[in-house]
C-alpha cells in the first residue's frame, strides 16, 4: 500500500488530500486546498499563495490515476467544486442531507446537483467495497471535533491491502480525536497507520486548554490500543508553538506530521504569516473589505451554541 499525502497544513496550505494506491485500487481522500483569508489581521502571503498553486497541481495530477474519489465532509478544504475532476469515478461523499449542518448542506447540494450526472456517486455513511487488491470501510458520521459541535459531521475511509493485511485510516477533521465515540471508532478499525487532523491549539485561548488536552489524551490512548503509527496534521499545525504544545505525541516516535511522513521540512505557512509579512509592505487597500475585519472561528462559533444549547509508503 503506498499513502501520499498531496497537501497539508504542514505543507503549507489548508487541506488532508491524501492518495491511498493498493494495486490497481486508486483512491483520492479530500481533494481540496485553501488558505485563510484572514490570520494575525494579515492577507495570505506570496510563500502562502504558491504553495496553494503546488498544491492543487498535486491534486489534479493524482486524480488522474484515481478511480475511487472519497469526500469525508463540506468545508472547503476537503473537497474541490469543479465537476470534471470528478467525472466517470466512483465518489463516495459524506451524505448530503443526513447529519450535517447548514452551509455544508448547501455546499453538498449543489456538488451533488453538478456532478451526479457524470459519475457513481453515493453516499459513503458505512458503504463498504471489495477489490481484488482492496477493501473499503466508511465509517458511519463522527462528529467535526466534539460531539453536538456546530461543524457537523464527517466520515472516515479505512483501506485494507488485502495483500499485505495493512490498514490506513483517514480520520478528517475529528481533531484529536476530541469525541470518545470518534476515538472509540477508530481503536476499532485497529489501522497500522491513522491520518487525522489534532486539536485545535490555535484557538486554545478561546476554547480553553482542557479541551486541547482531551484530543491529546484520546489520541494517546488510541496509539496504547492499536499500536498504531499516526500522522498527526491540518487543525493542530496551526499555532506556531504547535512542536511544544504537542510534545506528548511527538515523543513516542510513532507521531508525525504530514511533512514528516513524506521526510521533508514542514512549511505550516499559516502560523508562520506574521513573519512571512515581516519586512514586506502589509496589504492594505488592495485587500478585500472582509479581511480587514477580525473573523470569529466558526468553531468557537459552534462551541459558543453548544454551551448555550447545554447550558454552560505503509511498512
């Protein structure tokens, strides 16, 4: 089984498109790409800007090769609006209508509506598929961080090398994992290596440390049962003191980022925004209004509801 990651936060941009091959059994996980309009009061920068343009020519090209196409949720990062990429391949999508929110019902609606004609698409809540070389589990709906978050759900992809009994799980943006049901999930599907997105230190100030600490703890204790190796990437990268607030996983010497996976420097660009400005001449009248203005998270958006609603290559 050969697992690439295609882009990341530690790779510079918003994303876990990741591309799994098991013979002639080709998937691509979450073929999307983006940077944040607004970090620190800053536009994205030029280092920001052409990584995004490496990433998303990684994307298109590996997607050539790809039979099977696997959307885990809507939030832009995770999937790519453009039909063609999409055209005459299995898809495997998060459902459209059954537990999720919103704006990614919206989003899912109109993806649906622009691609349905052109290829196999389904819903991937617990689809399963066999290959010669193969097998494919999706998991039933995780919740998008902790359970009754505002951001929804999404789905997970195990891949079984029939051949070689190696399992690769794609866990998306469970962050940590922080739910118990989520961590329990993937103790289950016992993978020899687990991609997923870490907690959300970024926004610790705003959520609180007991919360960060939670994914750390689950995480930990889904390495103690599985014995897994982990690439641990996307949400967690995007605080700059990301090497020392995660310190606990790294040390175990079965955690790596993205980046480190592939054995290559990590470029988590985003936190490193303010210094990639420093000496440049700051956007100004050239940005958007909407960037000037301080953006609140949708996820402590989401964690805000929450408390009112509860009142408070594989070797």
């Amino acid at each position: 089984m050969n697992v690439v990651p295609l882009a990341a936060d530690s790779l510079g941009v918003r994303s876990m498109a990741t591309y799994v091959e098991c013979g002639q059994t080709r998937i691509l996980i979450d073929p999307g790409a983006v940077l944040a309009p607004n970090r620190f009061g800053l536009a994205p920068a030029d280092e920001e800007w052409e990584a995004l343009k490496r990433a998303n020519d990684r994307i298109s090209a590996y997607a050539t090769r790809a039979g099977i196409i696997f959307l885990s949720h809507y939030h832009e990062d995770h999937f790519r609006h453009d039909p063609g990429l999409y055209q005459g391949r299995t898809v495997w999508a998060k459902d459209a209508r059954r537990m999720i929110n919103p704006r990614q019902a919206q989003r899912a609606g109109e993806l649906w509506k622009s691609i349905g004609a052109t290829c196999r698409l389904d819903s991937a809540e617990g689809r399963v598929m066999e290959t010669a070389e193969a097998r494919l589990c999706a998991s039933p709906p995780l919740a998008h961080g902790v359970e009754g978050t505002g951001l929804g759900y999404v789905v997970a992809l195990t891949v079984t090398d029939l051949r070689e009994g190696r399992r690769f799980v794609h866990a998306s943006d469970v962050q940590g994992p922080l739910s118990a049901v989520a961590a329990a999930y993937l103790i289950r599907e016992r993978p020899d290596l687990l991609y997923l997105s870490g907690p959300p230190a970024y926004l610790e100030s705003q959520l609180g440390s007991a919360l960060i600490e939670q994914g750390v703890d689950q995480l930990l204790r889904v390495l103690d049962q599985t014995g897994c190796r982990v690439i641990l990437d996307h949400h967690a990268l995007r605080d700059e003191s990301y090497p020392d607030r995660f310190q606990r996983l790294w040390q175990t010497g079965r955690v790596v980022t993205a980046a480190g996976f592939l054995g290559i420097d990590e470029a988590p660009l985003e936190c490193r925004r303010r210094t990639l400005w420093a000496g440049k001449r700051k956007p100004a009248s050239s940005m958007p209004a909407r960037l000037k203005r301080p953006e609140r998270s949708t996820m402590i958006e989401s964690r805000r509801d929450m408390r009112r609603a509860k009142g408070g290559a594989i070797e």
